[in-house]
C-alpha cells in the first residue's frame, strides 16, 4: 500500500456510512433499499397492472382466434374463432349472439365481458397484495380459478340455449 494511502480501521468504517444506490447503511439504522426489480417494485407492479393483465389475456385469446379465422378459412377457422370470442367474451350468451347477432348486442356482450375482467384482475390483485410476498406467479394463482369459472359458465349457458332452442 502506499504511503499516502491510509489504512482504514474497523472503528473508521463503522464511523463513516457506505452508500449503495439510494440507500445509506449506518451502524445504527438501516434505510429501505429501492430495487428496480425488488419485491416492493413487483407488489406496486402487480396493483397496478394486475387489472390490465387480466384484460389483455383474453383480449389476446380474441386477436388469436381472428387469426385464425383468417389463415384457416371458412369453416374450421369459424369455429375457432368462436371458441376463442366464447372464451374472451363470455357475455356473449347472456345477450343471446350465437342466435341474434345485432350490433347492440355485440357492444353490450364486448363491454360487459371487458369490465368483468377488469374486475377479476383487479380482485386477483387486491387477494394478492394480503400475502407478505407478491409476484406474478402469486397473481396468476388467484387469477385462473375465476377466469376458468368464467368460460365454464359461458360455455354451459351455450350448451343450456342450445338444448333450449332444440340444436342439441
């Protein structure tokens, strides 16, 4: 070491506070130390986009039954494409579309189901936010049981009008 160089000593170090970031570390206190990945930034992420998430998943499901609609054709493609708008919208047999397919009914069946998953993301979120340590993963267990109530009802009203209507 050189000679203009002081050693510092145990007692020095203690004496002086290491910065790390934005946090301070003294002998005495601890300051909370902001991750940009940590587990206070992924809580604030899940409350905040938890309802969106849960919006976009069968938005997705949406767009991919449109495609492929689109690259299978008519008669295979149409019937994945119903499938998959049963599942993103599963107010559409609450408005009666497979058997009236007016554009109210339609709006009426896209904003309600939108709304119902906003609502169920949202909630995923706030049961989430109890537990001391939130994620995704922990998001996404609170998420599915409800989103997969949701299409077995939707799909059970369609099977119920159906039978009702004398199709099955």
């Amino acid at each position: 070491m050189p000679d203009d160089v002081r050693s510092s000593s145990p007692r020095d170090r203690a004496a002086r506070p290491a910065a790390i970031g934005a946090a301070r570390f003294t002998p005495r206190s601890v300051t909370e130390i902001e991750l940009p990945h940590g587990m206070t930034s992924t809580r604030r992420s899940v409350m905040r986009k938890g309802a969106l998430v849960g919006a976009s998943i069968p938005a997705a499901l949406l767009l991919l039954g449109l495609v492929a609609r689109v690259l299978l054709g008519s008669d295979n493609g149409s019937t994945i494409a119903f499938v998959f708008a049963l599942i993103a919208l599963p107010a559409l047999p609450v408005f009666g579309v497979p058997a009236e397919t007016d554009s109210g009914r339609i709006i009426a069946a896209v904003v309600l189901s939108l709304a119902t998953w906003l609502v169920i993301g949202a909630i995923a979120s706030m049961r989430v936010a109890k537990r001391p340590l939130v994620g995704w993963k922990e998001w996404a267990g609170q998420y599915w049981p409800v989103a997969a109530g949701m299409v077995v009802g939707a799909v059970f009203a369609l099977a119920l009008a159906a039978f009702m209507l004398g199709a099955l």
